[in-house]
C-alpha cells in the first residue's frame, strides 16, 4: 500500500512544499557516503572564513531505507540527480543487503518495509527476523513495532506478515491511553517509573500511519478509531503557531514538555501521517497540517531562517538553552509524581531560542514521501485530499 498524495490549495503552502522537495533533490547527494555505502548520520552546519559549511558524520541504515522510500516517489530522473545516478530501486537492493545481519531491529523494519514497496516483491528473511523478534514478548519501542507493522502490510503474501500484524496490533492498542496518546515502549511499564508515562511525537505519528494503513487493508475498524483518537489528541495540543510538541503524557493526553520542535515533524511525519489517515477514511486534519508547515516560516522562538536554501538543507530542531536535556528529565519526573505538575517559569529560565545546526538524511528522505511528485501516483487513482486553509 502507499499513502495518498496531498495537494495544497492555497499559494503558501504550495510554495513552501515547491521549495522544500526541490531543496531535497539538492541535498541529499552530499549526505552519501560512498565508501560505506551508506547514508550519513547527520551533515553538521559548522562555520568558516568562506562562511557556513557541512560536514559529514557517521554512517545510518535507517536513514538509508527511509531515503530509498521517500526518493521512489520522485520521477527517474529526479531520483538518480537525489542519488547520484542511482535509483531508489538500487539503493534497496543495498540496504536490503546492509540489513540481512544488521542488529538493530529498527533499521530491519524499515529496510523490510522499503524492499516490499519500492521492488514490490517482499524479503522473507528480514520479516523473518521481525517476527522471530516479537514472537519473544519483549519489550519494542513503539516507532520500531509501528514499522514493523507497516513493513507487513507492505508485504501481505509474506509468510511472516500475518504473524507481525496481529502481534504489533494487540501490542498498540493494548498501550494507548485513554486520551488517545501512545507510551515509547511497549509494554510502557518496561520505561520505569519516570519515563512509562511519556510518549513522544514520533511515538504518535508511526501509530497513526501504521494503523491507517491497517484499517485500509484489513477494514480494520478499531485500528481505524485508534488512528483518529491519537491524531486529534495532537492536533488538539498543538501549539499555536503549529508547533508539534515533543512529549506527551499517555495517561492523561496533556503535553510533558514542547522542546525541542524539530523541524521533520512539521515538514513530513506530521503531515505524512495526518494524510494517510485522512486517506483511509479517518478525521481530516489537514488545516493542522498547513500550520505545521508555516512554522517553518514564523517560528516565532527565534529569528535565525531554519531553511538554508544555499547549503540545502532545513536545520533540525528549535531548543531550549540548557543542560543536557534538563527540561525533557525535569519534566518526566514532575509528571511522573502528578499529572499536569511542571516546573514553574520554565520558559524564562531555559528559554528555547537556539538552532540545531545539522540536518539528517532520513528528514529529507520522509519530506520526499509525505509530499510525491505531482505526477507519481502509484495507487492508480488521484485520492489527494486537500489542505483548506492556511491559518497562517
């Protein structure tokens, strides 16, 4: 299955989303790694006498396959000037490769999900490999089991994928709570006490996607009403100038702590998920989807441009000026103790007004997929839905 294309109506949003993928196409040939076959972990923006410059730094299988989905929904040429001559179809077959033996269950799901939608005939090993997994009962962090249940359905005549579905199902809806908010491990009692309460925004967006995507193939109901649950819970949360907030409390669907806002989840797995769900029948959320993408406009915590249209690349994240992840760990354990209990004045004492200077592959790899080509349409009908408003 694929996601359902958007077309954006108003004048601003489409640029923005104009912009955006051709800055894509532009950035992502530096991010390879041609010695280890691979796409980088990050390219960090450092300065010089000539002015700002990236740099190269480690290698991400992850990042690999998620480039190789969001590059197949290019047009051919656009796809060999994104990969330096390759097809996304070639950069599979090496992540397929890469994965066979690779120990992190995550890059295994996603690189079993592109082998299935991108070549169109699934790898039995890899989902293999994911189902023996689950099969153990141990605890799987919920974006690693949401791709492995999209990996499945991406692969339905694959022996292990009906073994997948039902185990990642039961897993998500026994763990959502009851505002509609997932935890970041599941079972959430494997985080401990101060962290089993907090779920973040990527813990959100890969449910709804992976449960969308179930409710289509299977008429899957209940996936389908958990999908729209946690959906609206973080559109209801959002911030005002469209910020997706970073943690979230599962018990009682408030916000833990907004900081960092990075700019991936407002300009692709936001509106990726939020489409998709929209395309399987679910709640339309796409005036939310439009004022995620203007904050990479407004983004009213600091003044600096996030998008760097010479280097091409869209800086990660707006964060608050602290020690190491102070405020995310203060606010865990304040929630922890009472729902709702943060630390006064947070803001004032560490306010969010700085830039993270480096940008990711598989953050403008997820920009290709949530936002196709005009012309791709691989589903073989136009089901685009469309964004009614800017609220900018």
């Amino acid at each position: 299955m694929t996601a359902p294309h958007l077309t954006v109506t108003t004048r601003r949003a489409r640029a923005s989303v104009a912009q955006l993928t051709e800055l894509a196409v532009r950035g992502l040939p530096r991010m390879w790694d041609e010695d280890a076959q691979s796409f980088v972990q990050t390219m960090r923006g450092l300065p010089s006498p000539d002015g700002p410059v990236l740099r190269q730094e480690g290698t991400n299988l992850r990042y690999s396959a998620i480039v190789a989905l969001g590059t197949s929904r290019l047009r051919p040429a656009e796809q060999r000037e994104a990969l330096g001559g390759r097809t996304a179809r070639d950069l599979t077959s090496v992540v397929a490769a890469q994965a066979l033996d690779h120990r992190d269950p995550g890059a295994v799901a996603l690189a079993a999900w592109a082998v299935a939608e991108v070549t169109g005939t699934p790898d039995e090993a890899l989902l293999d490999r994911l189902a023996d997994l689950l099969g153990r009962g141990t605890p799987v962090p919920t974006v690693q089991a949401s791709w492995m249940l999209t990996a499945a359905l991406a692969a339905p005549g694959a022996a292990a994928s009906g073994r997948i579905v039902s185990a990642v199902r039961a897993r998500l809806l026994a763990a959502q709570g009851d505002q509609g908010i997932f935890p970041h491990v599941l079972p959430a009692s494997a985080q401990g006490r101060w962290r089993a309460h907090v779920g973040c925004f990527a813990d959100q967006v890969y449910p709804v996607q992976a449960l969308a995507r179930l409710a289509t193939a299977r008429d899957d109901a209940e996936a389908l009403a958990a999908a729209n649950r946690c959906a609206r819970r973080i559109c209801e949360l959002q911030g005002p100038a469209g910020q997706w907030w970073w943690h979230y409390d599962v018990r009682d669907g408030s916000v833990v702590e907004g900081f960092p806002v990075y700019s991936v989840h407002q300009h692709a797995m936001g509106p990726m998920a939020l489409i998709e769900l929209r395309g399987a029948g679910g709640e339309d959320h796409m005036t939310e989807v439009a004022l995620g993408l203007s904050w990479l406009r407004t983004h009213p915590e600091v003044v600096e441009d996030l998008v760097a249209e010479d280097l091409a690349v869209v800086w990660r994240k707006v964060y608050r000026r602290e020690p190491a992840k102070a405020a995310r760990r203060l606010s865990a354990v304040t929630t922890s103790l009472r729902t709702g209990l943060h630390l006064p004045g947070l803001d004032r004492l560490l306010p969010p007004t700085r830039v993270d200077h480096e940008c990711r592959p598989y953050e403008l790899g997820w920009l290709l997929y949530a936002w196709p080509a005009d012309d791709v349409d691989r589903s073989g009908a136009d089901v685009r839905p469309a964004v009614t408003e800017d609220r900018s």
